[in-house]
C-alpha cells in the first residue's frame, strides 16, 4: 500500500506542462487502432519509417523456390538483419525459432499453384491461428485485371474486416499477370484500389517511369517486391529509386536469397532503406564483405 503510506505532498502532476499528443509516424495511419499501430510499429522502423521485409513465402504456390530450398540453413542466418519476415504459417511453425521477436507478416491468402490459374485464389488461414503466432499483418494477393479479380478483391476486403477487428492491419500484394503491362499507370490503378477498400499497406513492383506518381496517388505506405535476381547493383538502385520516390521500404525476396552473399546484400540493402547510403556505396560495401561471407560460407 505504498501510495496510502506516502504523503500527498510528494505526488507530481506536472500541471504545467502539456500532455504529449503525438500523430503517428506512418502515412494514412494516424486513425487506425492502438493495437494495429503497434503492430505497424513491428514492421516498420519508427526511427526511419521504413521497413526492410525478408519476402520468403514463394512456397505457397511454388515449392522449394531456388534459395529456399533449405530455409533453416539459407534463411536463418538473414533473421537479425530483417525487420519482419513474410511468410507462411507452415515455414513460421517448423523452421523460425520463436525467439524472433520482430515482425511477422502472415500469408494469408492461397490456393492454386504455378501449374493453375494464379488469380484464382482464397484465403488460407484462419484469424484464430494468426493471433495464436502473434502475427503483425496478414498479406493478401490482390489480382486487378486478373481472370478471378473480384475474388481476390473480396478477399482483400474479408481479410481487412477480420483484422480490423482484432487491430491487425492488412497487406494488399499487387500480382501482376503474366499478359499484363507493368507500368505506373498499372500500380496506380492497382494500389489505389487496395488502398481505397481499406489495406493498411500495399506492396507493388517498381517502375521505373512515373513510380512517383504511384506512391503519391496511395494514401498508404507503399512497399516493393524485389522481383526476379538482377545483378546486386541494379536491385540497390532500384531499392534507392523506390524510396527516393515515396515507397516506405521493401519487400524483398530473391534478389536477397540468391543473391551469392545474402546476409551481405540484406545488410547493403538496409543501409540503402534506413541509411540512405547511395546505391553504389551499399554497393561497395556489398563487394568488401561479400568475400567474407562467401570464405566462411
Ligand atoms: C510472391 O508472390 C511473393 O508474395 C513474394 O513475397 C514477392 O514476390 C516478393 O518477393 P520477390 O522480391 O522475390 O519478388
């Protein structure tokens, strides 16, 4: 009964100075729930608000993607450079230990694999069980123009009415098709839809004509997939140009894992993300290091 016993003098109010009344750090978010900013907060750095995303959920419609054939030995040693993993809950469970304690972003949509239609897709998980692994977000693919769009889009839009009722925000993942063009005017129509049906934040490719405008058009962060291995250069200038143009970070895949040096090109891609070190200096520091890593590995 420590404050019965203390003096009501000693107690301090601070009537004189003002209560803090701040406005989150992410763009669109400041009305979302406590819980949903906290979780926001896992995946993004509050100190930048960027995020570096490990993307390592390929499995789900392809298998043991090159790279992820053997997660505990390729993956595991990326984990204290990422700031949240994306992934499945079957990788989640049987591989990562569950002292990782950053951000988890759930898969949380599946169904067909690379031998059917991709757009045709359903969510794959259950609420219950993403609580239950203390997940940050759910990711959701979202087909726009694809042969089942509105599928996927109400997809989005369960998916958005679940985790807002539990404060877990909802990434839109824009799937381009293999017939479709991937230009701004694309990911502008495609993010802004996401955007516009409630996602907390969307993950689109990079383009490399009018990316500003896609960015400046979403009302919320904006992510980039990494897309298919290019030589490291190219990926650090993309990442670069992603975020001099708006994006809030990366989502990235395989051109960390295949990289010949990952757990160098993760860290040369963090100093581009959170440091804002030119393309060619992370460059640098990506061949000095790399021979490190490629002599104990
Ligand atoms: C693909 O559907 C997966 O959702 C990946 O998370 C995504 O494509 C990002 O990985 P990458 O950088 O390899 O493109």
């Amino acid at each position: 009964m420590a404050d019965v016993d203390n003096v009501k003098e000693g107690k301090q109010f601070h009537v004189d100075v003002p209560a803090v009344s701040e406005s989150f750090f992410l763009k669109g978010s400041n009305s979302l729930d406590w819980g949903t900013k906290n979780r926001l907060s896992n995946i993004f750095n509050p100190d930048t608000g960027r995020t570096v995303m490990l993307a390592i959920d390929h499995g789900y419609f392809q298998g043991p993607t090159t790279g992820l054939e053997r997660i505990d030995v390729n993956i595991l040693p990326l984990l204290p450079y990422s700031d949240t993993l994306m992934l499945t809950r079957g990788i989640l469970r049987s591989i990562v230990p569950p002292t990782y304690t950053r951000g988890i972003v759930m898969r949380s949509s599946g169904g067909p694999s690379i031998l059917k239609e991709l757009s045709n897709e359903q969510l794959a998980v259950d609420i219950e069980d993403v609580i239950r692994l203390n997940c940050s977000a759910m990711a959701v693919q979202v087909h726009i123009g694809g042969e089942f769009e509105t599928q996927t889009v109400h997809n989005l839009t369960r998916l958005v009415d679940i985790g807002n009722r539990y404060g877990i925000p909802t990434l839109a993942v824009t799937a381009v098709g293999r017939q479709m063009v991937r230009d701004a005017k694309y990911m502008r129509l495609a993010s802004r839809i996401c955007a516009e049906l409630g996602a907390s934040y969307v993950k689109t490719y990079y383009v490399p004509e009018g990316f500003e405008t896609v960015t400046a058009s979403c009302p919320v962060p904006i992510v980039i997939a990494g897309g298919k291995k290019l030589p490291e250069l190219d990926a650090l200038k993309m990442a670069s140009n992603a975020i001099q143009q708006g994006a809030a970070g990366v989502d990235m895949g395989r051109n960390i894992f295949q990289s010949d040096a990952p757990v160098t090109m993760i860290q040369a891609v963090r100093k581009v993300v959170h440091e804002g070190e030119t393309p060619e200096h992370a460059h640098d520091y990506f061949l000095s290091m790399k021979r490190e890593e490629v002599k104990v590995g």
